[in-house]
C-alpha cells in the first residue's frame, strides 16, 4: 500500500469513528440538478407556454465517475412556497426508476391557463442515493392551451460602454464600441442651448478615426441628426426604417423595442460638451446569449480568432429572435438558417430559437430547391440534439413534402423541369412561385480576374448533381425520422427511394475517365459543388472518394461561404483534416482571416466585395466554423437523439494542441488534446448520464500502445483511428504512444 492510500485510509477511518461516536453516519448526497429547461427554455418565466403536457428537461451532475441517472423526481405547485413546504399540488410524480433527464413530459393535473407554475426536480444516482432538490424554476401557462407552438425567451437589450473614444475636433467624437452589434445609440449630454447634432453609424472605417460614408455593397452606414435641447438630457438615436428590410416578408423587430442597425463605430458632430465614457452606450439587441457556454483555444492564433469571430457573430444576428440573412432583407432562408442552427449548438446550449426557426420557414419556405430539401435536414439536427421528437410529430406529413419525392423520375432522380412540379406540390410545401435550383450562391460568372464565380462554373442542368444530392440526404434522414416516430412502412419506402437514388447517381452522373462527379446528366463540366456535395452525404463508394478527393483540394475554396460549411464536412468525413483546417486557416481572399482583415468582427455574407459587390457584414451563413470546430476539430458529435451517447473523434490537421468546452442539452463536454512527436494525448469529461464512442488518432505509425486512465486498453482499429466503445461519464486521460 502506497503512503497517499494509507493516510487516505487512516483519515477515513477517522471519519467513520467520529461519526459513530456521535450516532450519526454521514454520507454526501449526490449534486443537485442544474441547466433546468421546460419546453426547451432556460428562463421560462419570461415567456408564456401553450403546451398542456410541456417537457421538462435537466442536467444529471456527479462528482463520480461512469454515474448515471437511476431516477427521477418532478414536482409542480402553483406557488413556489408548497414547494419548499414539499406539498406540491399540480404534480408530484414521486419516485420514477428512469435514466431519462430530458424532454420529460407532464403528467399532473390539468394546467389552468394564464396562470404562473413552479417546478423542481431531484435525482437519484447510480448507487440509489437522492440528490438535493434543484432550484425552483417558474413557467407561465398562455391565455390559450393546446396549441402546438414553439416558445422562444423574448430579446434582451444590452448596454454596451464604448472601448475607446477620440475628440477629432471641436465638436466632433470619434467612439469605437469594439464590435459590431444590432442596435442604436443612447446619449446623455448637458447642452447650453437647443441644436442639431450630426450622428454618424457605421460598421466599416474609411481611416483611423474616420466612418466609411460610403461604403461598398450592403455594408451599413446611416448619418441621424439629432435634436438636442438646453440642459442635461437623455436621449435614444432613432433610426428609421429600412424599407427593404421592414417589408411584407422581413421579420420585424417588437413593438417593444426599437428599430435596429448593425454598427460598431459612431461620429458625433456639433456637440457643444465632451462625450466621455459615461455619455453614450450602445442599445445592442439580441437573444439571451450565454458568453461562458462554450470555449476553443488552440496553438493556431488565426483559428482562435476565426472561432471568436464566428461564435460572436451568432449572438449579434439574433436580434431578430428568428434566424434572419442579415439586414439587408431581414428573411429566414432554409440554408442560412440551417447554418446557423449547426452553429447555435456550438456556442450555447439553446434550442428553441433553431425549432421556432425551422417551424416557420415549414409554412414561410423560399424559392431554392435546395432550401425546400434543407427543412429535413433541420428538423434531424434538431431532433439530434434536443432528443425531442414532438416538433418532427407536428411536421411529418409536411417534412415527407419536403423531400420532394413527388418529383421523382422512375429511376428516383428528381428535376424541378420535368413538368412534374405542380401546383398541388407546390401548395404541399407551402409555397406559391416555382422553385428553382441554386447549387451556390451569387451565380457563376467571372470575375477580374478570370476565375468563376461562387458555382465554379456548375452547368445548370435539368437533372442537377448537386439538387440531387441533397435528395438522397433528406431521403436518408426521412427514412431515420420516419423511424424515430415508429412510422416502419415509412421508414423502409423512404431508404429504398434513397437507395435508388444512389445506385442512378452514381451510374449517371460519375465520370469515369475522370474519376469525378459531372455537374447534371448530359454534361462534361465537374465542379466543386458537383463532388462536395455527394461526400458529404455519403453518395461515394470507397474506391472512389481518393480521386474525388484529389479534385476537390484541386479547387481549393471555389465556392461560397455557404459552400464551405459542405466543403469542410466532406473533407473531414473522409479524414482529409489536414486540408480541411488548412482551408480554416488559410489567408487568402477566400478565407475568414479576410473577413477579419477587412475589419468586420461578425461574419461577411462573402469572402470578399470582389466576390458579391452587394455583400454585407452581418451574414450568419458565414460563422460555419462555429460548428465545425466543436464537431469535427474536437469532434464530438451524438450518437444517439439528445447526447446520451456520443463520439469524441478529434481531427487535428495541424494543430498540435487545444481546449475546447462544448455544451449540449445534458451538459458541458470538455475536451482538451496534445500531441508530440512520440504522442498523442486525450483528455475529456462528459456529463453524468452519457457515454462516448472514443476514437485515438494513430499518427503516422501503428505501432502505439494506448492508455486510458493510466491502463493499457485495446480497441478495435479504423483507419488512422484506435476506437474505444462506451466510455462512462466523469473525467478521462488516453495517451497513445510510439512503442
């Protein structure tokens, strides 16, 4: 016996003697719940609920190792008092033997509407001991029940205090507020007299201290004047709407709030005093935003700030409290949202902004054929991180729509020119024009100098590659919603029109003399998008990802922002990290280090002006390494609807080390990896409650031995991967070494 467990020992023997003397036997009851969310929301005391049965959901904590949830207990009350009286009225569900801490549903007395109730929860651990009661979390019934909805917490406003401010000259104030948000302006001044002062808002510098009056594209700017009066006022800059972005189809700010614009920088002319520090604030709306949710640092300083850029750009473009394009429309679009939903479970551990999202754009789609296919794919990332399936439930016969398997030839192909689109398929996917295929956007066309645009030349073709790729993939996650509901007949129609479709995609659309995918049936052109898209969606056999690899790195990033988000998947679904995290942390004009390099602190709608002379500033469909660092750089993914089990697969292309905590809806995943020459180190802890598939890069030889918690272990071997199955929750260390 070692001296550390010997006095380990001696002290809790001490302890045991101690207690007995004075009759008693301590034991530590396990951590109390936290991260309590009822129909998906931290703070629901904010909103008001419509679901009679709403889902309550928490987090299992545990200072042991592999402890799982082995029940439960929910209380309700209408008034927090009984339950601290432990007298609850609504429900008391006492003891249920579960291992489920999410999307549990009601099942008390009727809920009165228009009403406040109050709930708490306890759990019991893998040995059978009860925790303390969580806290006590409010809920607010609506005036009318039984109506499916999707709540959301109302916008905040921020006050936001300038990082630096510049007398320029007599009167005029240069005040920098370090980054861009969504908002306007407050000031607080003593003026001597009544004047009219000048507000200048901008996002982007024409020099040091000076706002770009006129800037390229979409890029925000507004001169304000403002009507100051004798003695010390307040007052909020006002900013008047933007016909185009307050039009029928823009999501409007709320009747409560202010009229909005992104800005970062402001001038103030004519001012008769100083503007110090606490004169002026920024009013910066967006939804309730947790900062600390998430963390990734590694030894690249380019990919460091890239994260920062792209995390804070999710919080900023929240201010409409629905996913929005930016400010030049202010509309939900299927492919923008769907990034930036990937992207919001990234960076915070919020949800119900994604489904509120998702479920108006069932009923409000847009005209690309593509973002009618991407419906699917939201509702499944959704459905994969939430582990509820009550919104796939409502939507199914309209998610079944939006596969657009009603325009299918007979060997499952579809085309949106063959006649077949109609206008009762057109009513079944809520929409009233034609859709249209995109493949990326803006549309190919060359640029000064010489290359394509952001399709790389894609020939537009009735049976387009890159649509139909997209048709596979909602066919295949159809097939796996349909089997979620227990919808089996479904489940097996959706995976045979899937696998049609794969077996006439890759007879009819791969080149082999060339090894690649065409751009449509009938052409000799093959584009980045052509063959992104099918691996990422897993549409290439084996034997034919190395060459379809080999022309993708070819093209380097000929595509879009968009496109990237595919790009990087394919990439790093095939392990080609190497390439995929230098493309991250490239610096060339197709690059986010030129979104950083231009100045902007939220995500360009483009790479560059060059690229989109219309682009903005305050794009979200840009952020896609918000995502794509927590779920392929660290790699941790679901396994299974609502993380009770996932992957940890870290991809370090260069990167020799980093740190990252990744929060999902049963808690913070914390994953931090090193690697030598001679090793390569994993350390990560997961939530009481999960388990992880975990999977060791081998390096450049196979020859290792593999640690975990100080013990050699053997897993079984995948590709450049050793992977170790169902790993228990708590704090764990693997090393692998050269032998």
């Amino acid at each position: 016996m070692s001296v550390i467990s010997y006095k380990s020992n001696i002290n809790i023997l001490i302890c045991i003697l101690v207690t007995m003397t004075w009759g008693i036997i301590i034991i530590a009851s396990p951590l109390a719940p936290t991260g309590q969310l009822c129909e998906l929301l931290h703070y629901p005391e904010q909103t008001v609920i419509t679901d009679p049965q709403p889902e309550f959901g928490w987090v299992v904590n545990s200072d042991q190792s592999d402890d799982v949830q082995s029940a439960y207990q929910i209380q309700v009350a209408t008034c927090s008092s009984l339950l601290e009286d432990n007298q609850p009225d609504a429900w008391n569900s006492d003891k249920v033997v579960s291992s489920r801490s999410i999307n549990v549903e009601y099942a008390g007395k009727p809920l009165m509407s228009n009403k406040p109730y109050f709930w708490r929860v306890r759990t019991w651990d893998k040995e059978d001991q009860p925790s303390h009661w969580s806290k006590i979390q409010q809920l607010n019934t609506s005036v009318e029940m039984s109506k499916y909805t999707t709540p959301c917490q109302p916008l905040e406003v921020r006050r936001i205090a300038p990082k630096k401010i510049v007398k320029t000259d007599d009167g005029h104030f240069f005040v920098d507020f370090g980054k861009a948000a969504y908002g306007t302006i407050e000031l607080t001044i003593t003026s001597p007299d009544q004047r009219i002062l000048e507000i200048h808002v901008g996002e982007k510098l024409k020099h040091a201290l000076a706002i770009d009056r006129r800037p390229p594209g979409t890029i925000r700017y507004r001169r304000i004047n403002l009507a100051v009066q004798p003695g010390r006022e307040t007052y909020r800059l006002i900013i008047p709407p933007d016909r185009r972005n307050t039009g029928s189809a823009a999501i409007k700010m709320p009747l409560r709030l202010f009229e909005v614009m992104p800005f970062r920088y402001c001038e103030i002319v004519n001012s008769a005093t100083d503007i110090r520090q606490e004169s002026i604030v920024q009013l910066a709306v967006n939804y309730p935003f947790d900062d600390n949710a998430a963390h990734f640092e590694c030894d690249d300083p380019i990919l460091n700030d890239v994260w920062e850029m792209c995390k804070y750009s999710i919080k900023a473009t929240s201010f409409c409290g629905v996913y929005v394009d930016g400010d030049r429309e202010r509309i939900p679009y299927e492919a923008d949202a769907y990034i930036n939903q990937l992207c919001h479970y990234g960076v915070d551990r919020e949800y119900a902004m994604a489904r509120y999202t998702h479920e108006y754009l069932i009923t409000h789609p847009t005209w690309p054929t593509e973002w009618v296919l991407h419906s699917v794919l939201m509702a499944w990332a959704d459905y994969m991180a939430t582990g509820d399936s009550e919104s796939l439930e409502n939507l199914y016969q309209d998610l079944k729509a939006k596969t657009l398997l009603s325009l299918e030839r007979a060997d499952g192909l579809i085309s949106t020119q063959s006649g077949l689109l109609t206008k009762t398929i057109l009513d079944s996917i809520h929409i009233n024009q034609p859709i249209r295929d995109l493949v990326d956007w803006p549309p190919a066309s060359f640029t000064r100098n010489g290359q394509y645009g952001e399709r790389d030349g894609h020939e537009m073709g009735a049976i387009n590659t890159v649509v139909n790729a997209l048709h596979y993939q909602a066919l295949v996650l159809m097939a796996r919603i349909a089997e979620s509901l227990g919808q089996k007949e479904d489940s097996v129609n959706f995976e045979k029109c899937a696998q049609a479709v794969y077996k006439s995609f890759n007879n009819k659309l791969f080149d082999e003399t060339k090894g690649v995918y065409v751009d449509g049936e009938g052409s000799l052109h093959s584009s980045l998008h052509a063959n992104m898209f099918p691996l990422a969606f897993g549409l290439v056999p084996k034997e034919r990802v190395q060459t379809v690899l080999q022309f993708i790195e070819s093209r380097g990033m000929a595509c879009s922002v968009y496109g990237s988000q595919y790009l990087l998947e394919a990439l790093f679904k095939a392990e080609h990290d190497e390439y995929a995290v230098s493309l991250m942390t490239a610096m060339h004009d197709r690059s986010w280090f030129n979104m950083l390099r231009s100045g902007s602190t939220v995500t360009l709608e483009a790479w560059d002006w060059k690229f989109k002379n219309n682009l903005d500033w305050n794009h979200a469909w840009g952020a896609a390494p918000a995502n794509i660092i927590p779920r392929y750089i660290m790699g941790v993914q679901p396994l299974e609807a609502g993380f009770g089990h996932m992957q940890i697969k870290p991809q370090l292309g260069h990167l020799h080390r980093a740190i990252a905590k990744i929060p999902t809806i049963r808690g913070t995943v914390y994953v931090n990896f090193e690697r030598t020459i001679e090793s390569f180190n994993l350390e990560f802890s997961i939530p009481a409650n999960t388990t992880a598939d975990v999977f060791i890069p081998l390096g450049q030889t196979r020859n290792t031995t593999v640690y975990m918690d100080g013990k050699i272990i053997k897993g079984e071997l995948q590709n450049k991967y050793i992977e170790i199955r169902g790993v228990g929750s708590g704090r764990h260390q693997f090393q692998c070494c050269v032998r």
